[in-house]
C-alpha cells in the first residue's frame, strides 16, 4: 500500500541518514529515490516531507531535499536545547542508567545518546519525543566529538556516575558542563563533520 511505501521510505532514507551512509548537505533526488525503492514518486515525496518536518533535512525551492546542514549557531543552539530538555527530564526524579559496561562495545555517539536517553524513562512523553529528535539531529556531530575533545570518554564516565548515583543538583551541574563545553565548540564541530561528509577521492 501507499501508507506502507511511505513508512519503508521514511524508516530507510532516516537510518542512512543517521548512519552516515547520505551525508550531510547531500540531494535527495525524489525520481532517484522512486526507483531505488520501486515506487511511485508520491510516497517518497511524502516521506522526505515527514523527514524534513523532523529538521534532518531541508527544502529547497529548485533543488529538491538536501540533508540539513546546522550553522554554527544553530548547532550552539541544538546543544544548549539538549541540555535543557536533558535538565528538565531530570526532575523527573526517576533514573535508570544503562548497566554499566552496556556501552563497552558502542560507538561514543550511540553511548551518549543512550545515557542521555535513560533520562526519559518517565519523563514527559512530548519532553521524550523533543529528546529523541534533538539527539538524532545532533548525530553527525556526536561522531567527530572524540576528535576534537580528547577527554570526551572521561566526561562521558563522569556523566555515567552523575546519572546512576548523582544528587539532582550534581545531575544538573554535569549535564550542563557537558553541554555547555559543546556548544562553546560548536564552529569546530561543524567544520569537523562537513569534512568527514566530503566524497573520498574514488566516488
């Protein structure tokens, strides 16, 4: 059906977007994406409609869709809303960090949004769904933290502890640093990930 099309487009094109595999500032070209997927080019249109809703892509009057592309400022943004909303599902009072070593195999940025994630366990399910979409927004930039902060997996112990063991105000105190650090580096994270979205040499 055209409903199932539109999903199986939607869910395909956002985890290849999440995985790196379509790349920041990239075209999604809708006749392209039609035949790739065997439909029509209505569903996909409606899917890249829904993705760009969710801001991890971006209209463009002639051109079509491209994968969205923060400024330095909107990404100073998204990190300090991420704080926030972290802050706010904090008071929540009810926490359940991830069991320790769960992560051992992970990639940071999956760790991070993991941690980050266990917050919202019995949060506010509209403050859950703003979480969700901020941590996917900010995926591209949580993969090239660890080059530019080399004490990003101490940080990230320290944000463990604070979370399964922490007072509120410790909690609090944590998640801010830690968000405030990224955002004061927002410029070099940006350029950072628009580097490592570059075509290598042989595509």
């Amino acid at each position: 059906s055209e409903r199932g099309a539109v999903g199986r487009v939607y869910e395909d094109v956002k985890n290849r977007i999440l995985s790196g595999e379509i790349r920041l500032r990239e075209r999604l070209d809708v006749d392209h994406l039609a035949r790739t997927y065997r439909v029509s080019g209505t569903p996909v249109r409606q899917a890249l409609s829904h993705l760009a809703f969710e801001r991890l892509i971006v209209p463009h009057p002639t051109r079509g869709f491209h994968v969205a592309l923060w400024s330095e400022k909107g990404l100073r943004d998204l990190y300090d809303w991420r704080g926030m909303l972290a802050c706010l599902a904090a008071e929540s009072g009810e926490r359940t960090a991830p069991a320790k070593g769960a992560n051992g195999s992970a990639i940071y940025a999956d760790a991070v949004t993991s941690l980050l994630q266990c917050l919202n366990t019995c949060s506010n399910s509209e403050l859950a769904r703003a979480a969700t979409n901020a941590d996917e927004r900010l995926r591209a930039a949580r993969l090239v933290e660890p080059d530019l902060i080399p004490e990003c997996e101490d940080e990230f112990a320290s944000l463990y502890a604070a979370i399964a063991d922490g007072t509120l105000a410790q909690l609090r105190a944590a998640l801010r640093a830690y968000h405030h650090k990224r955002s004061e580096q927002a410029g070099e994270i940006r350029a950072r990930a628009l580097l490592r979205a570059l075509p290598e040499e042989d595509e």
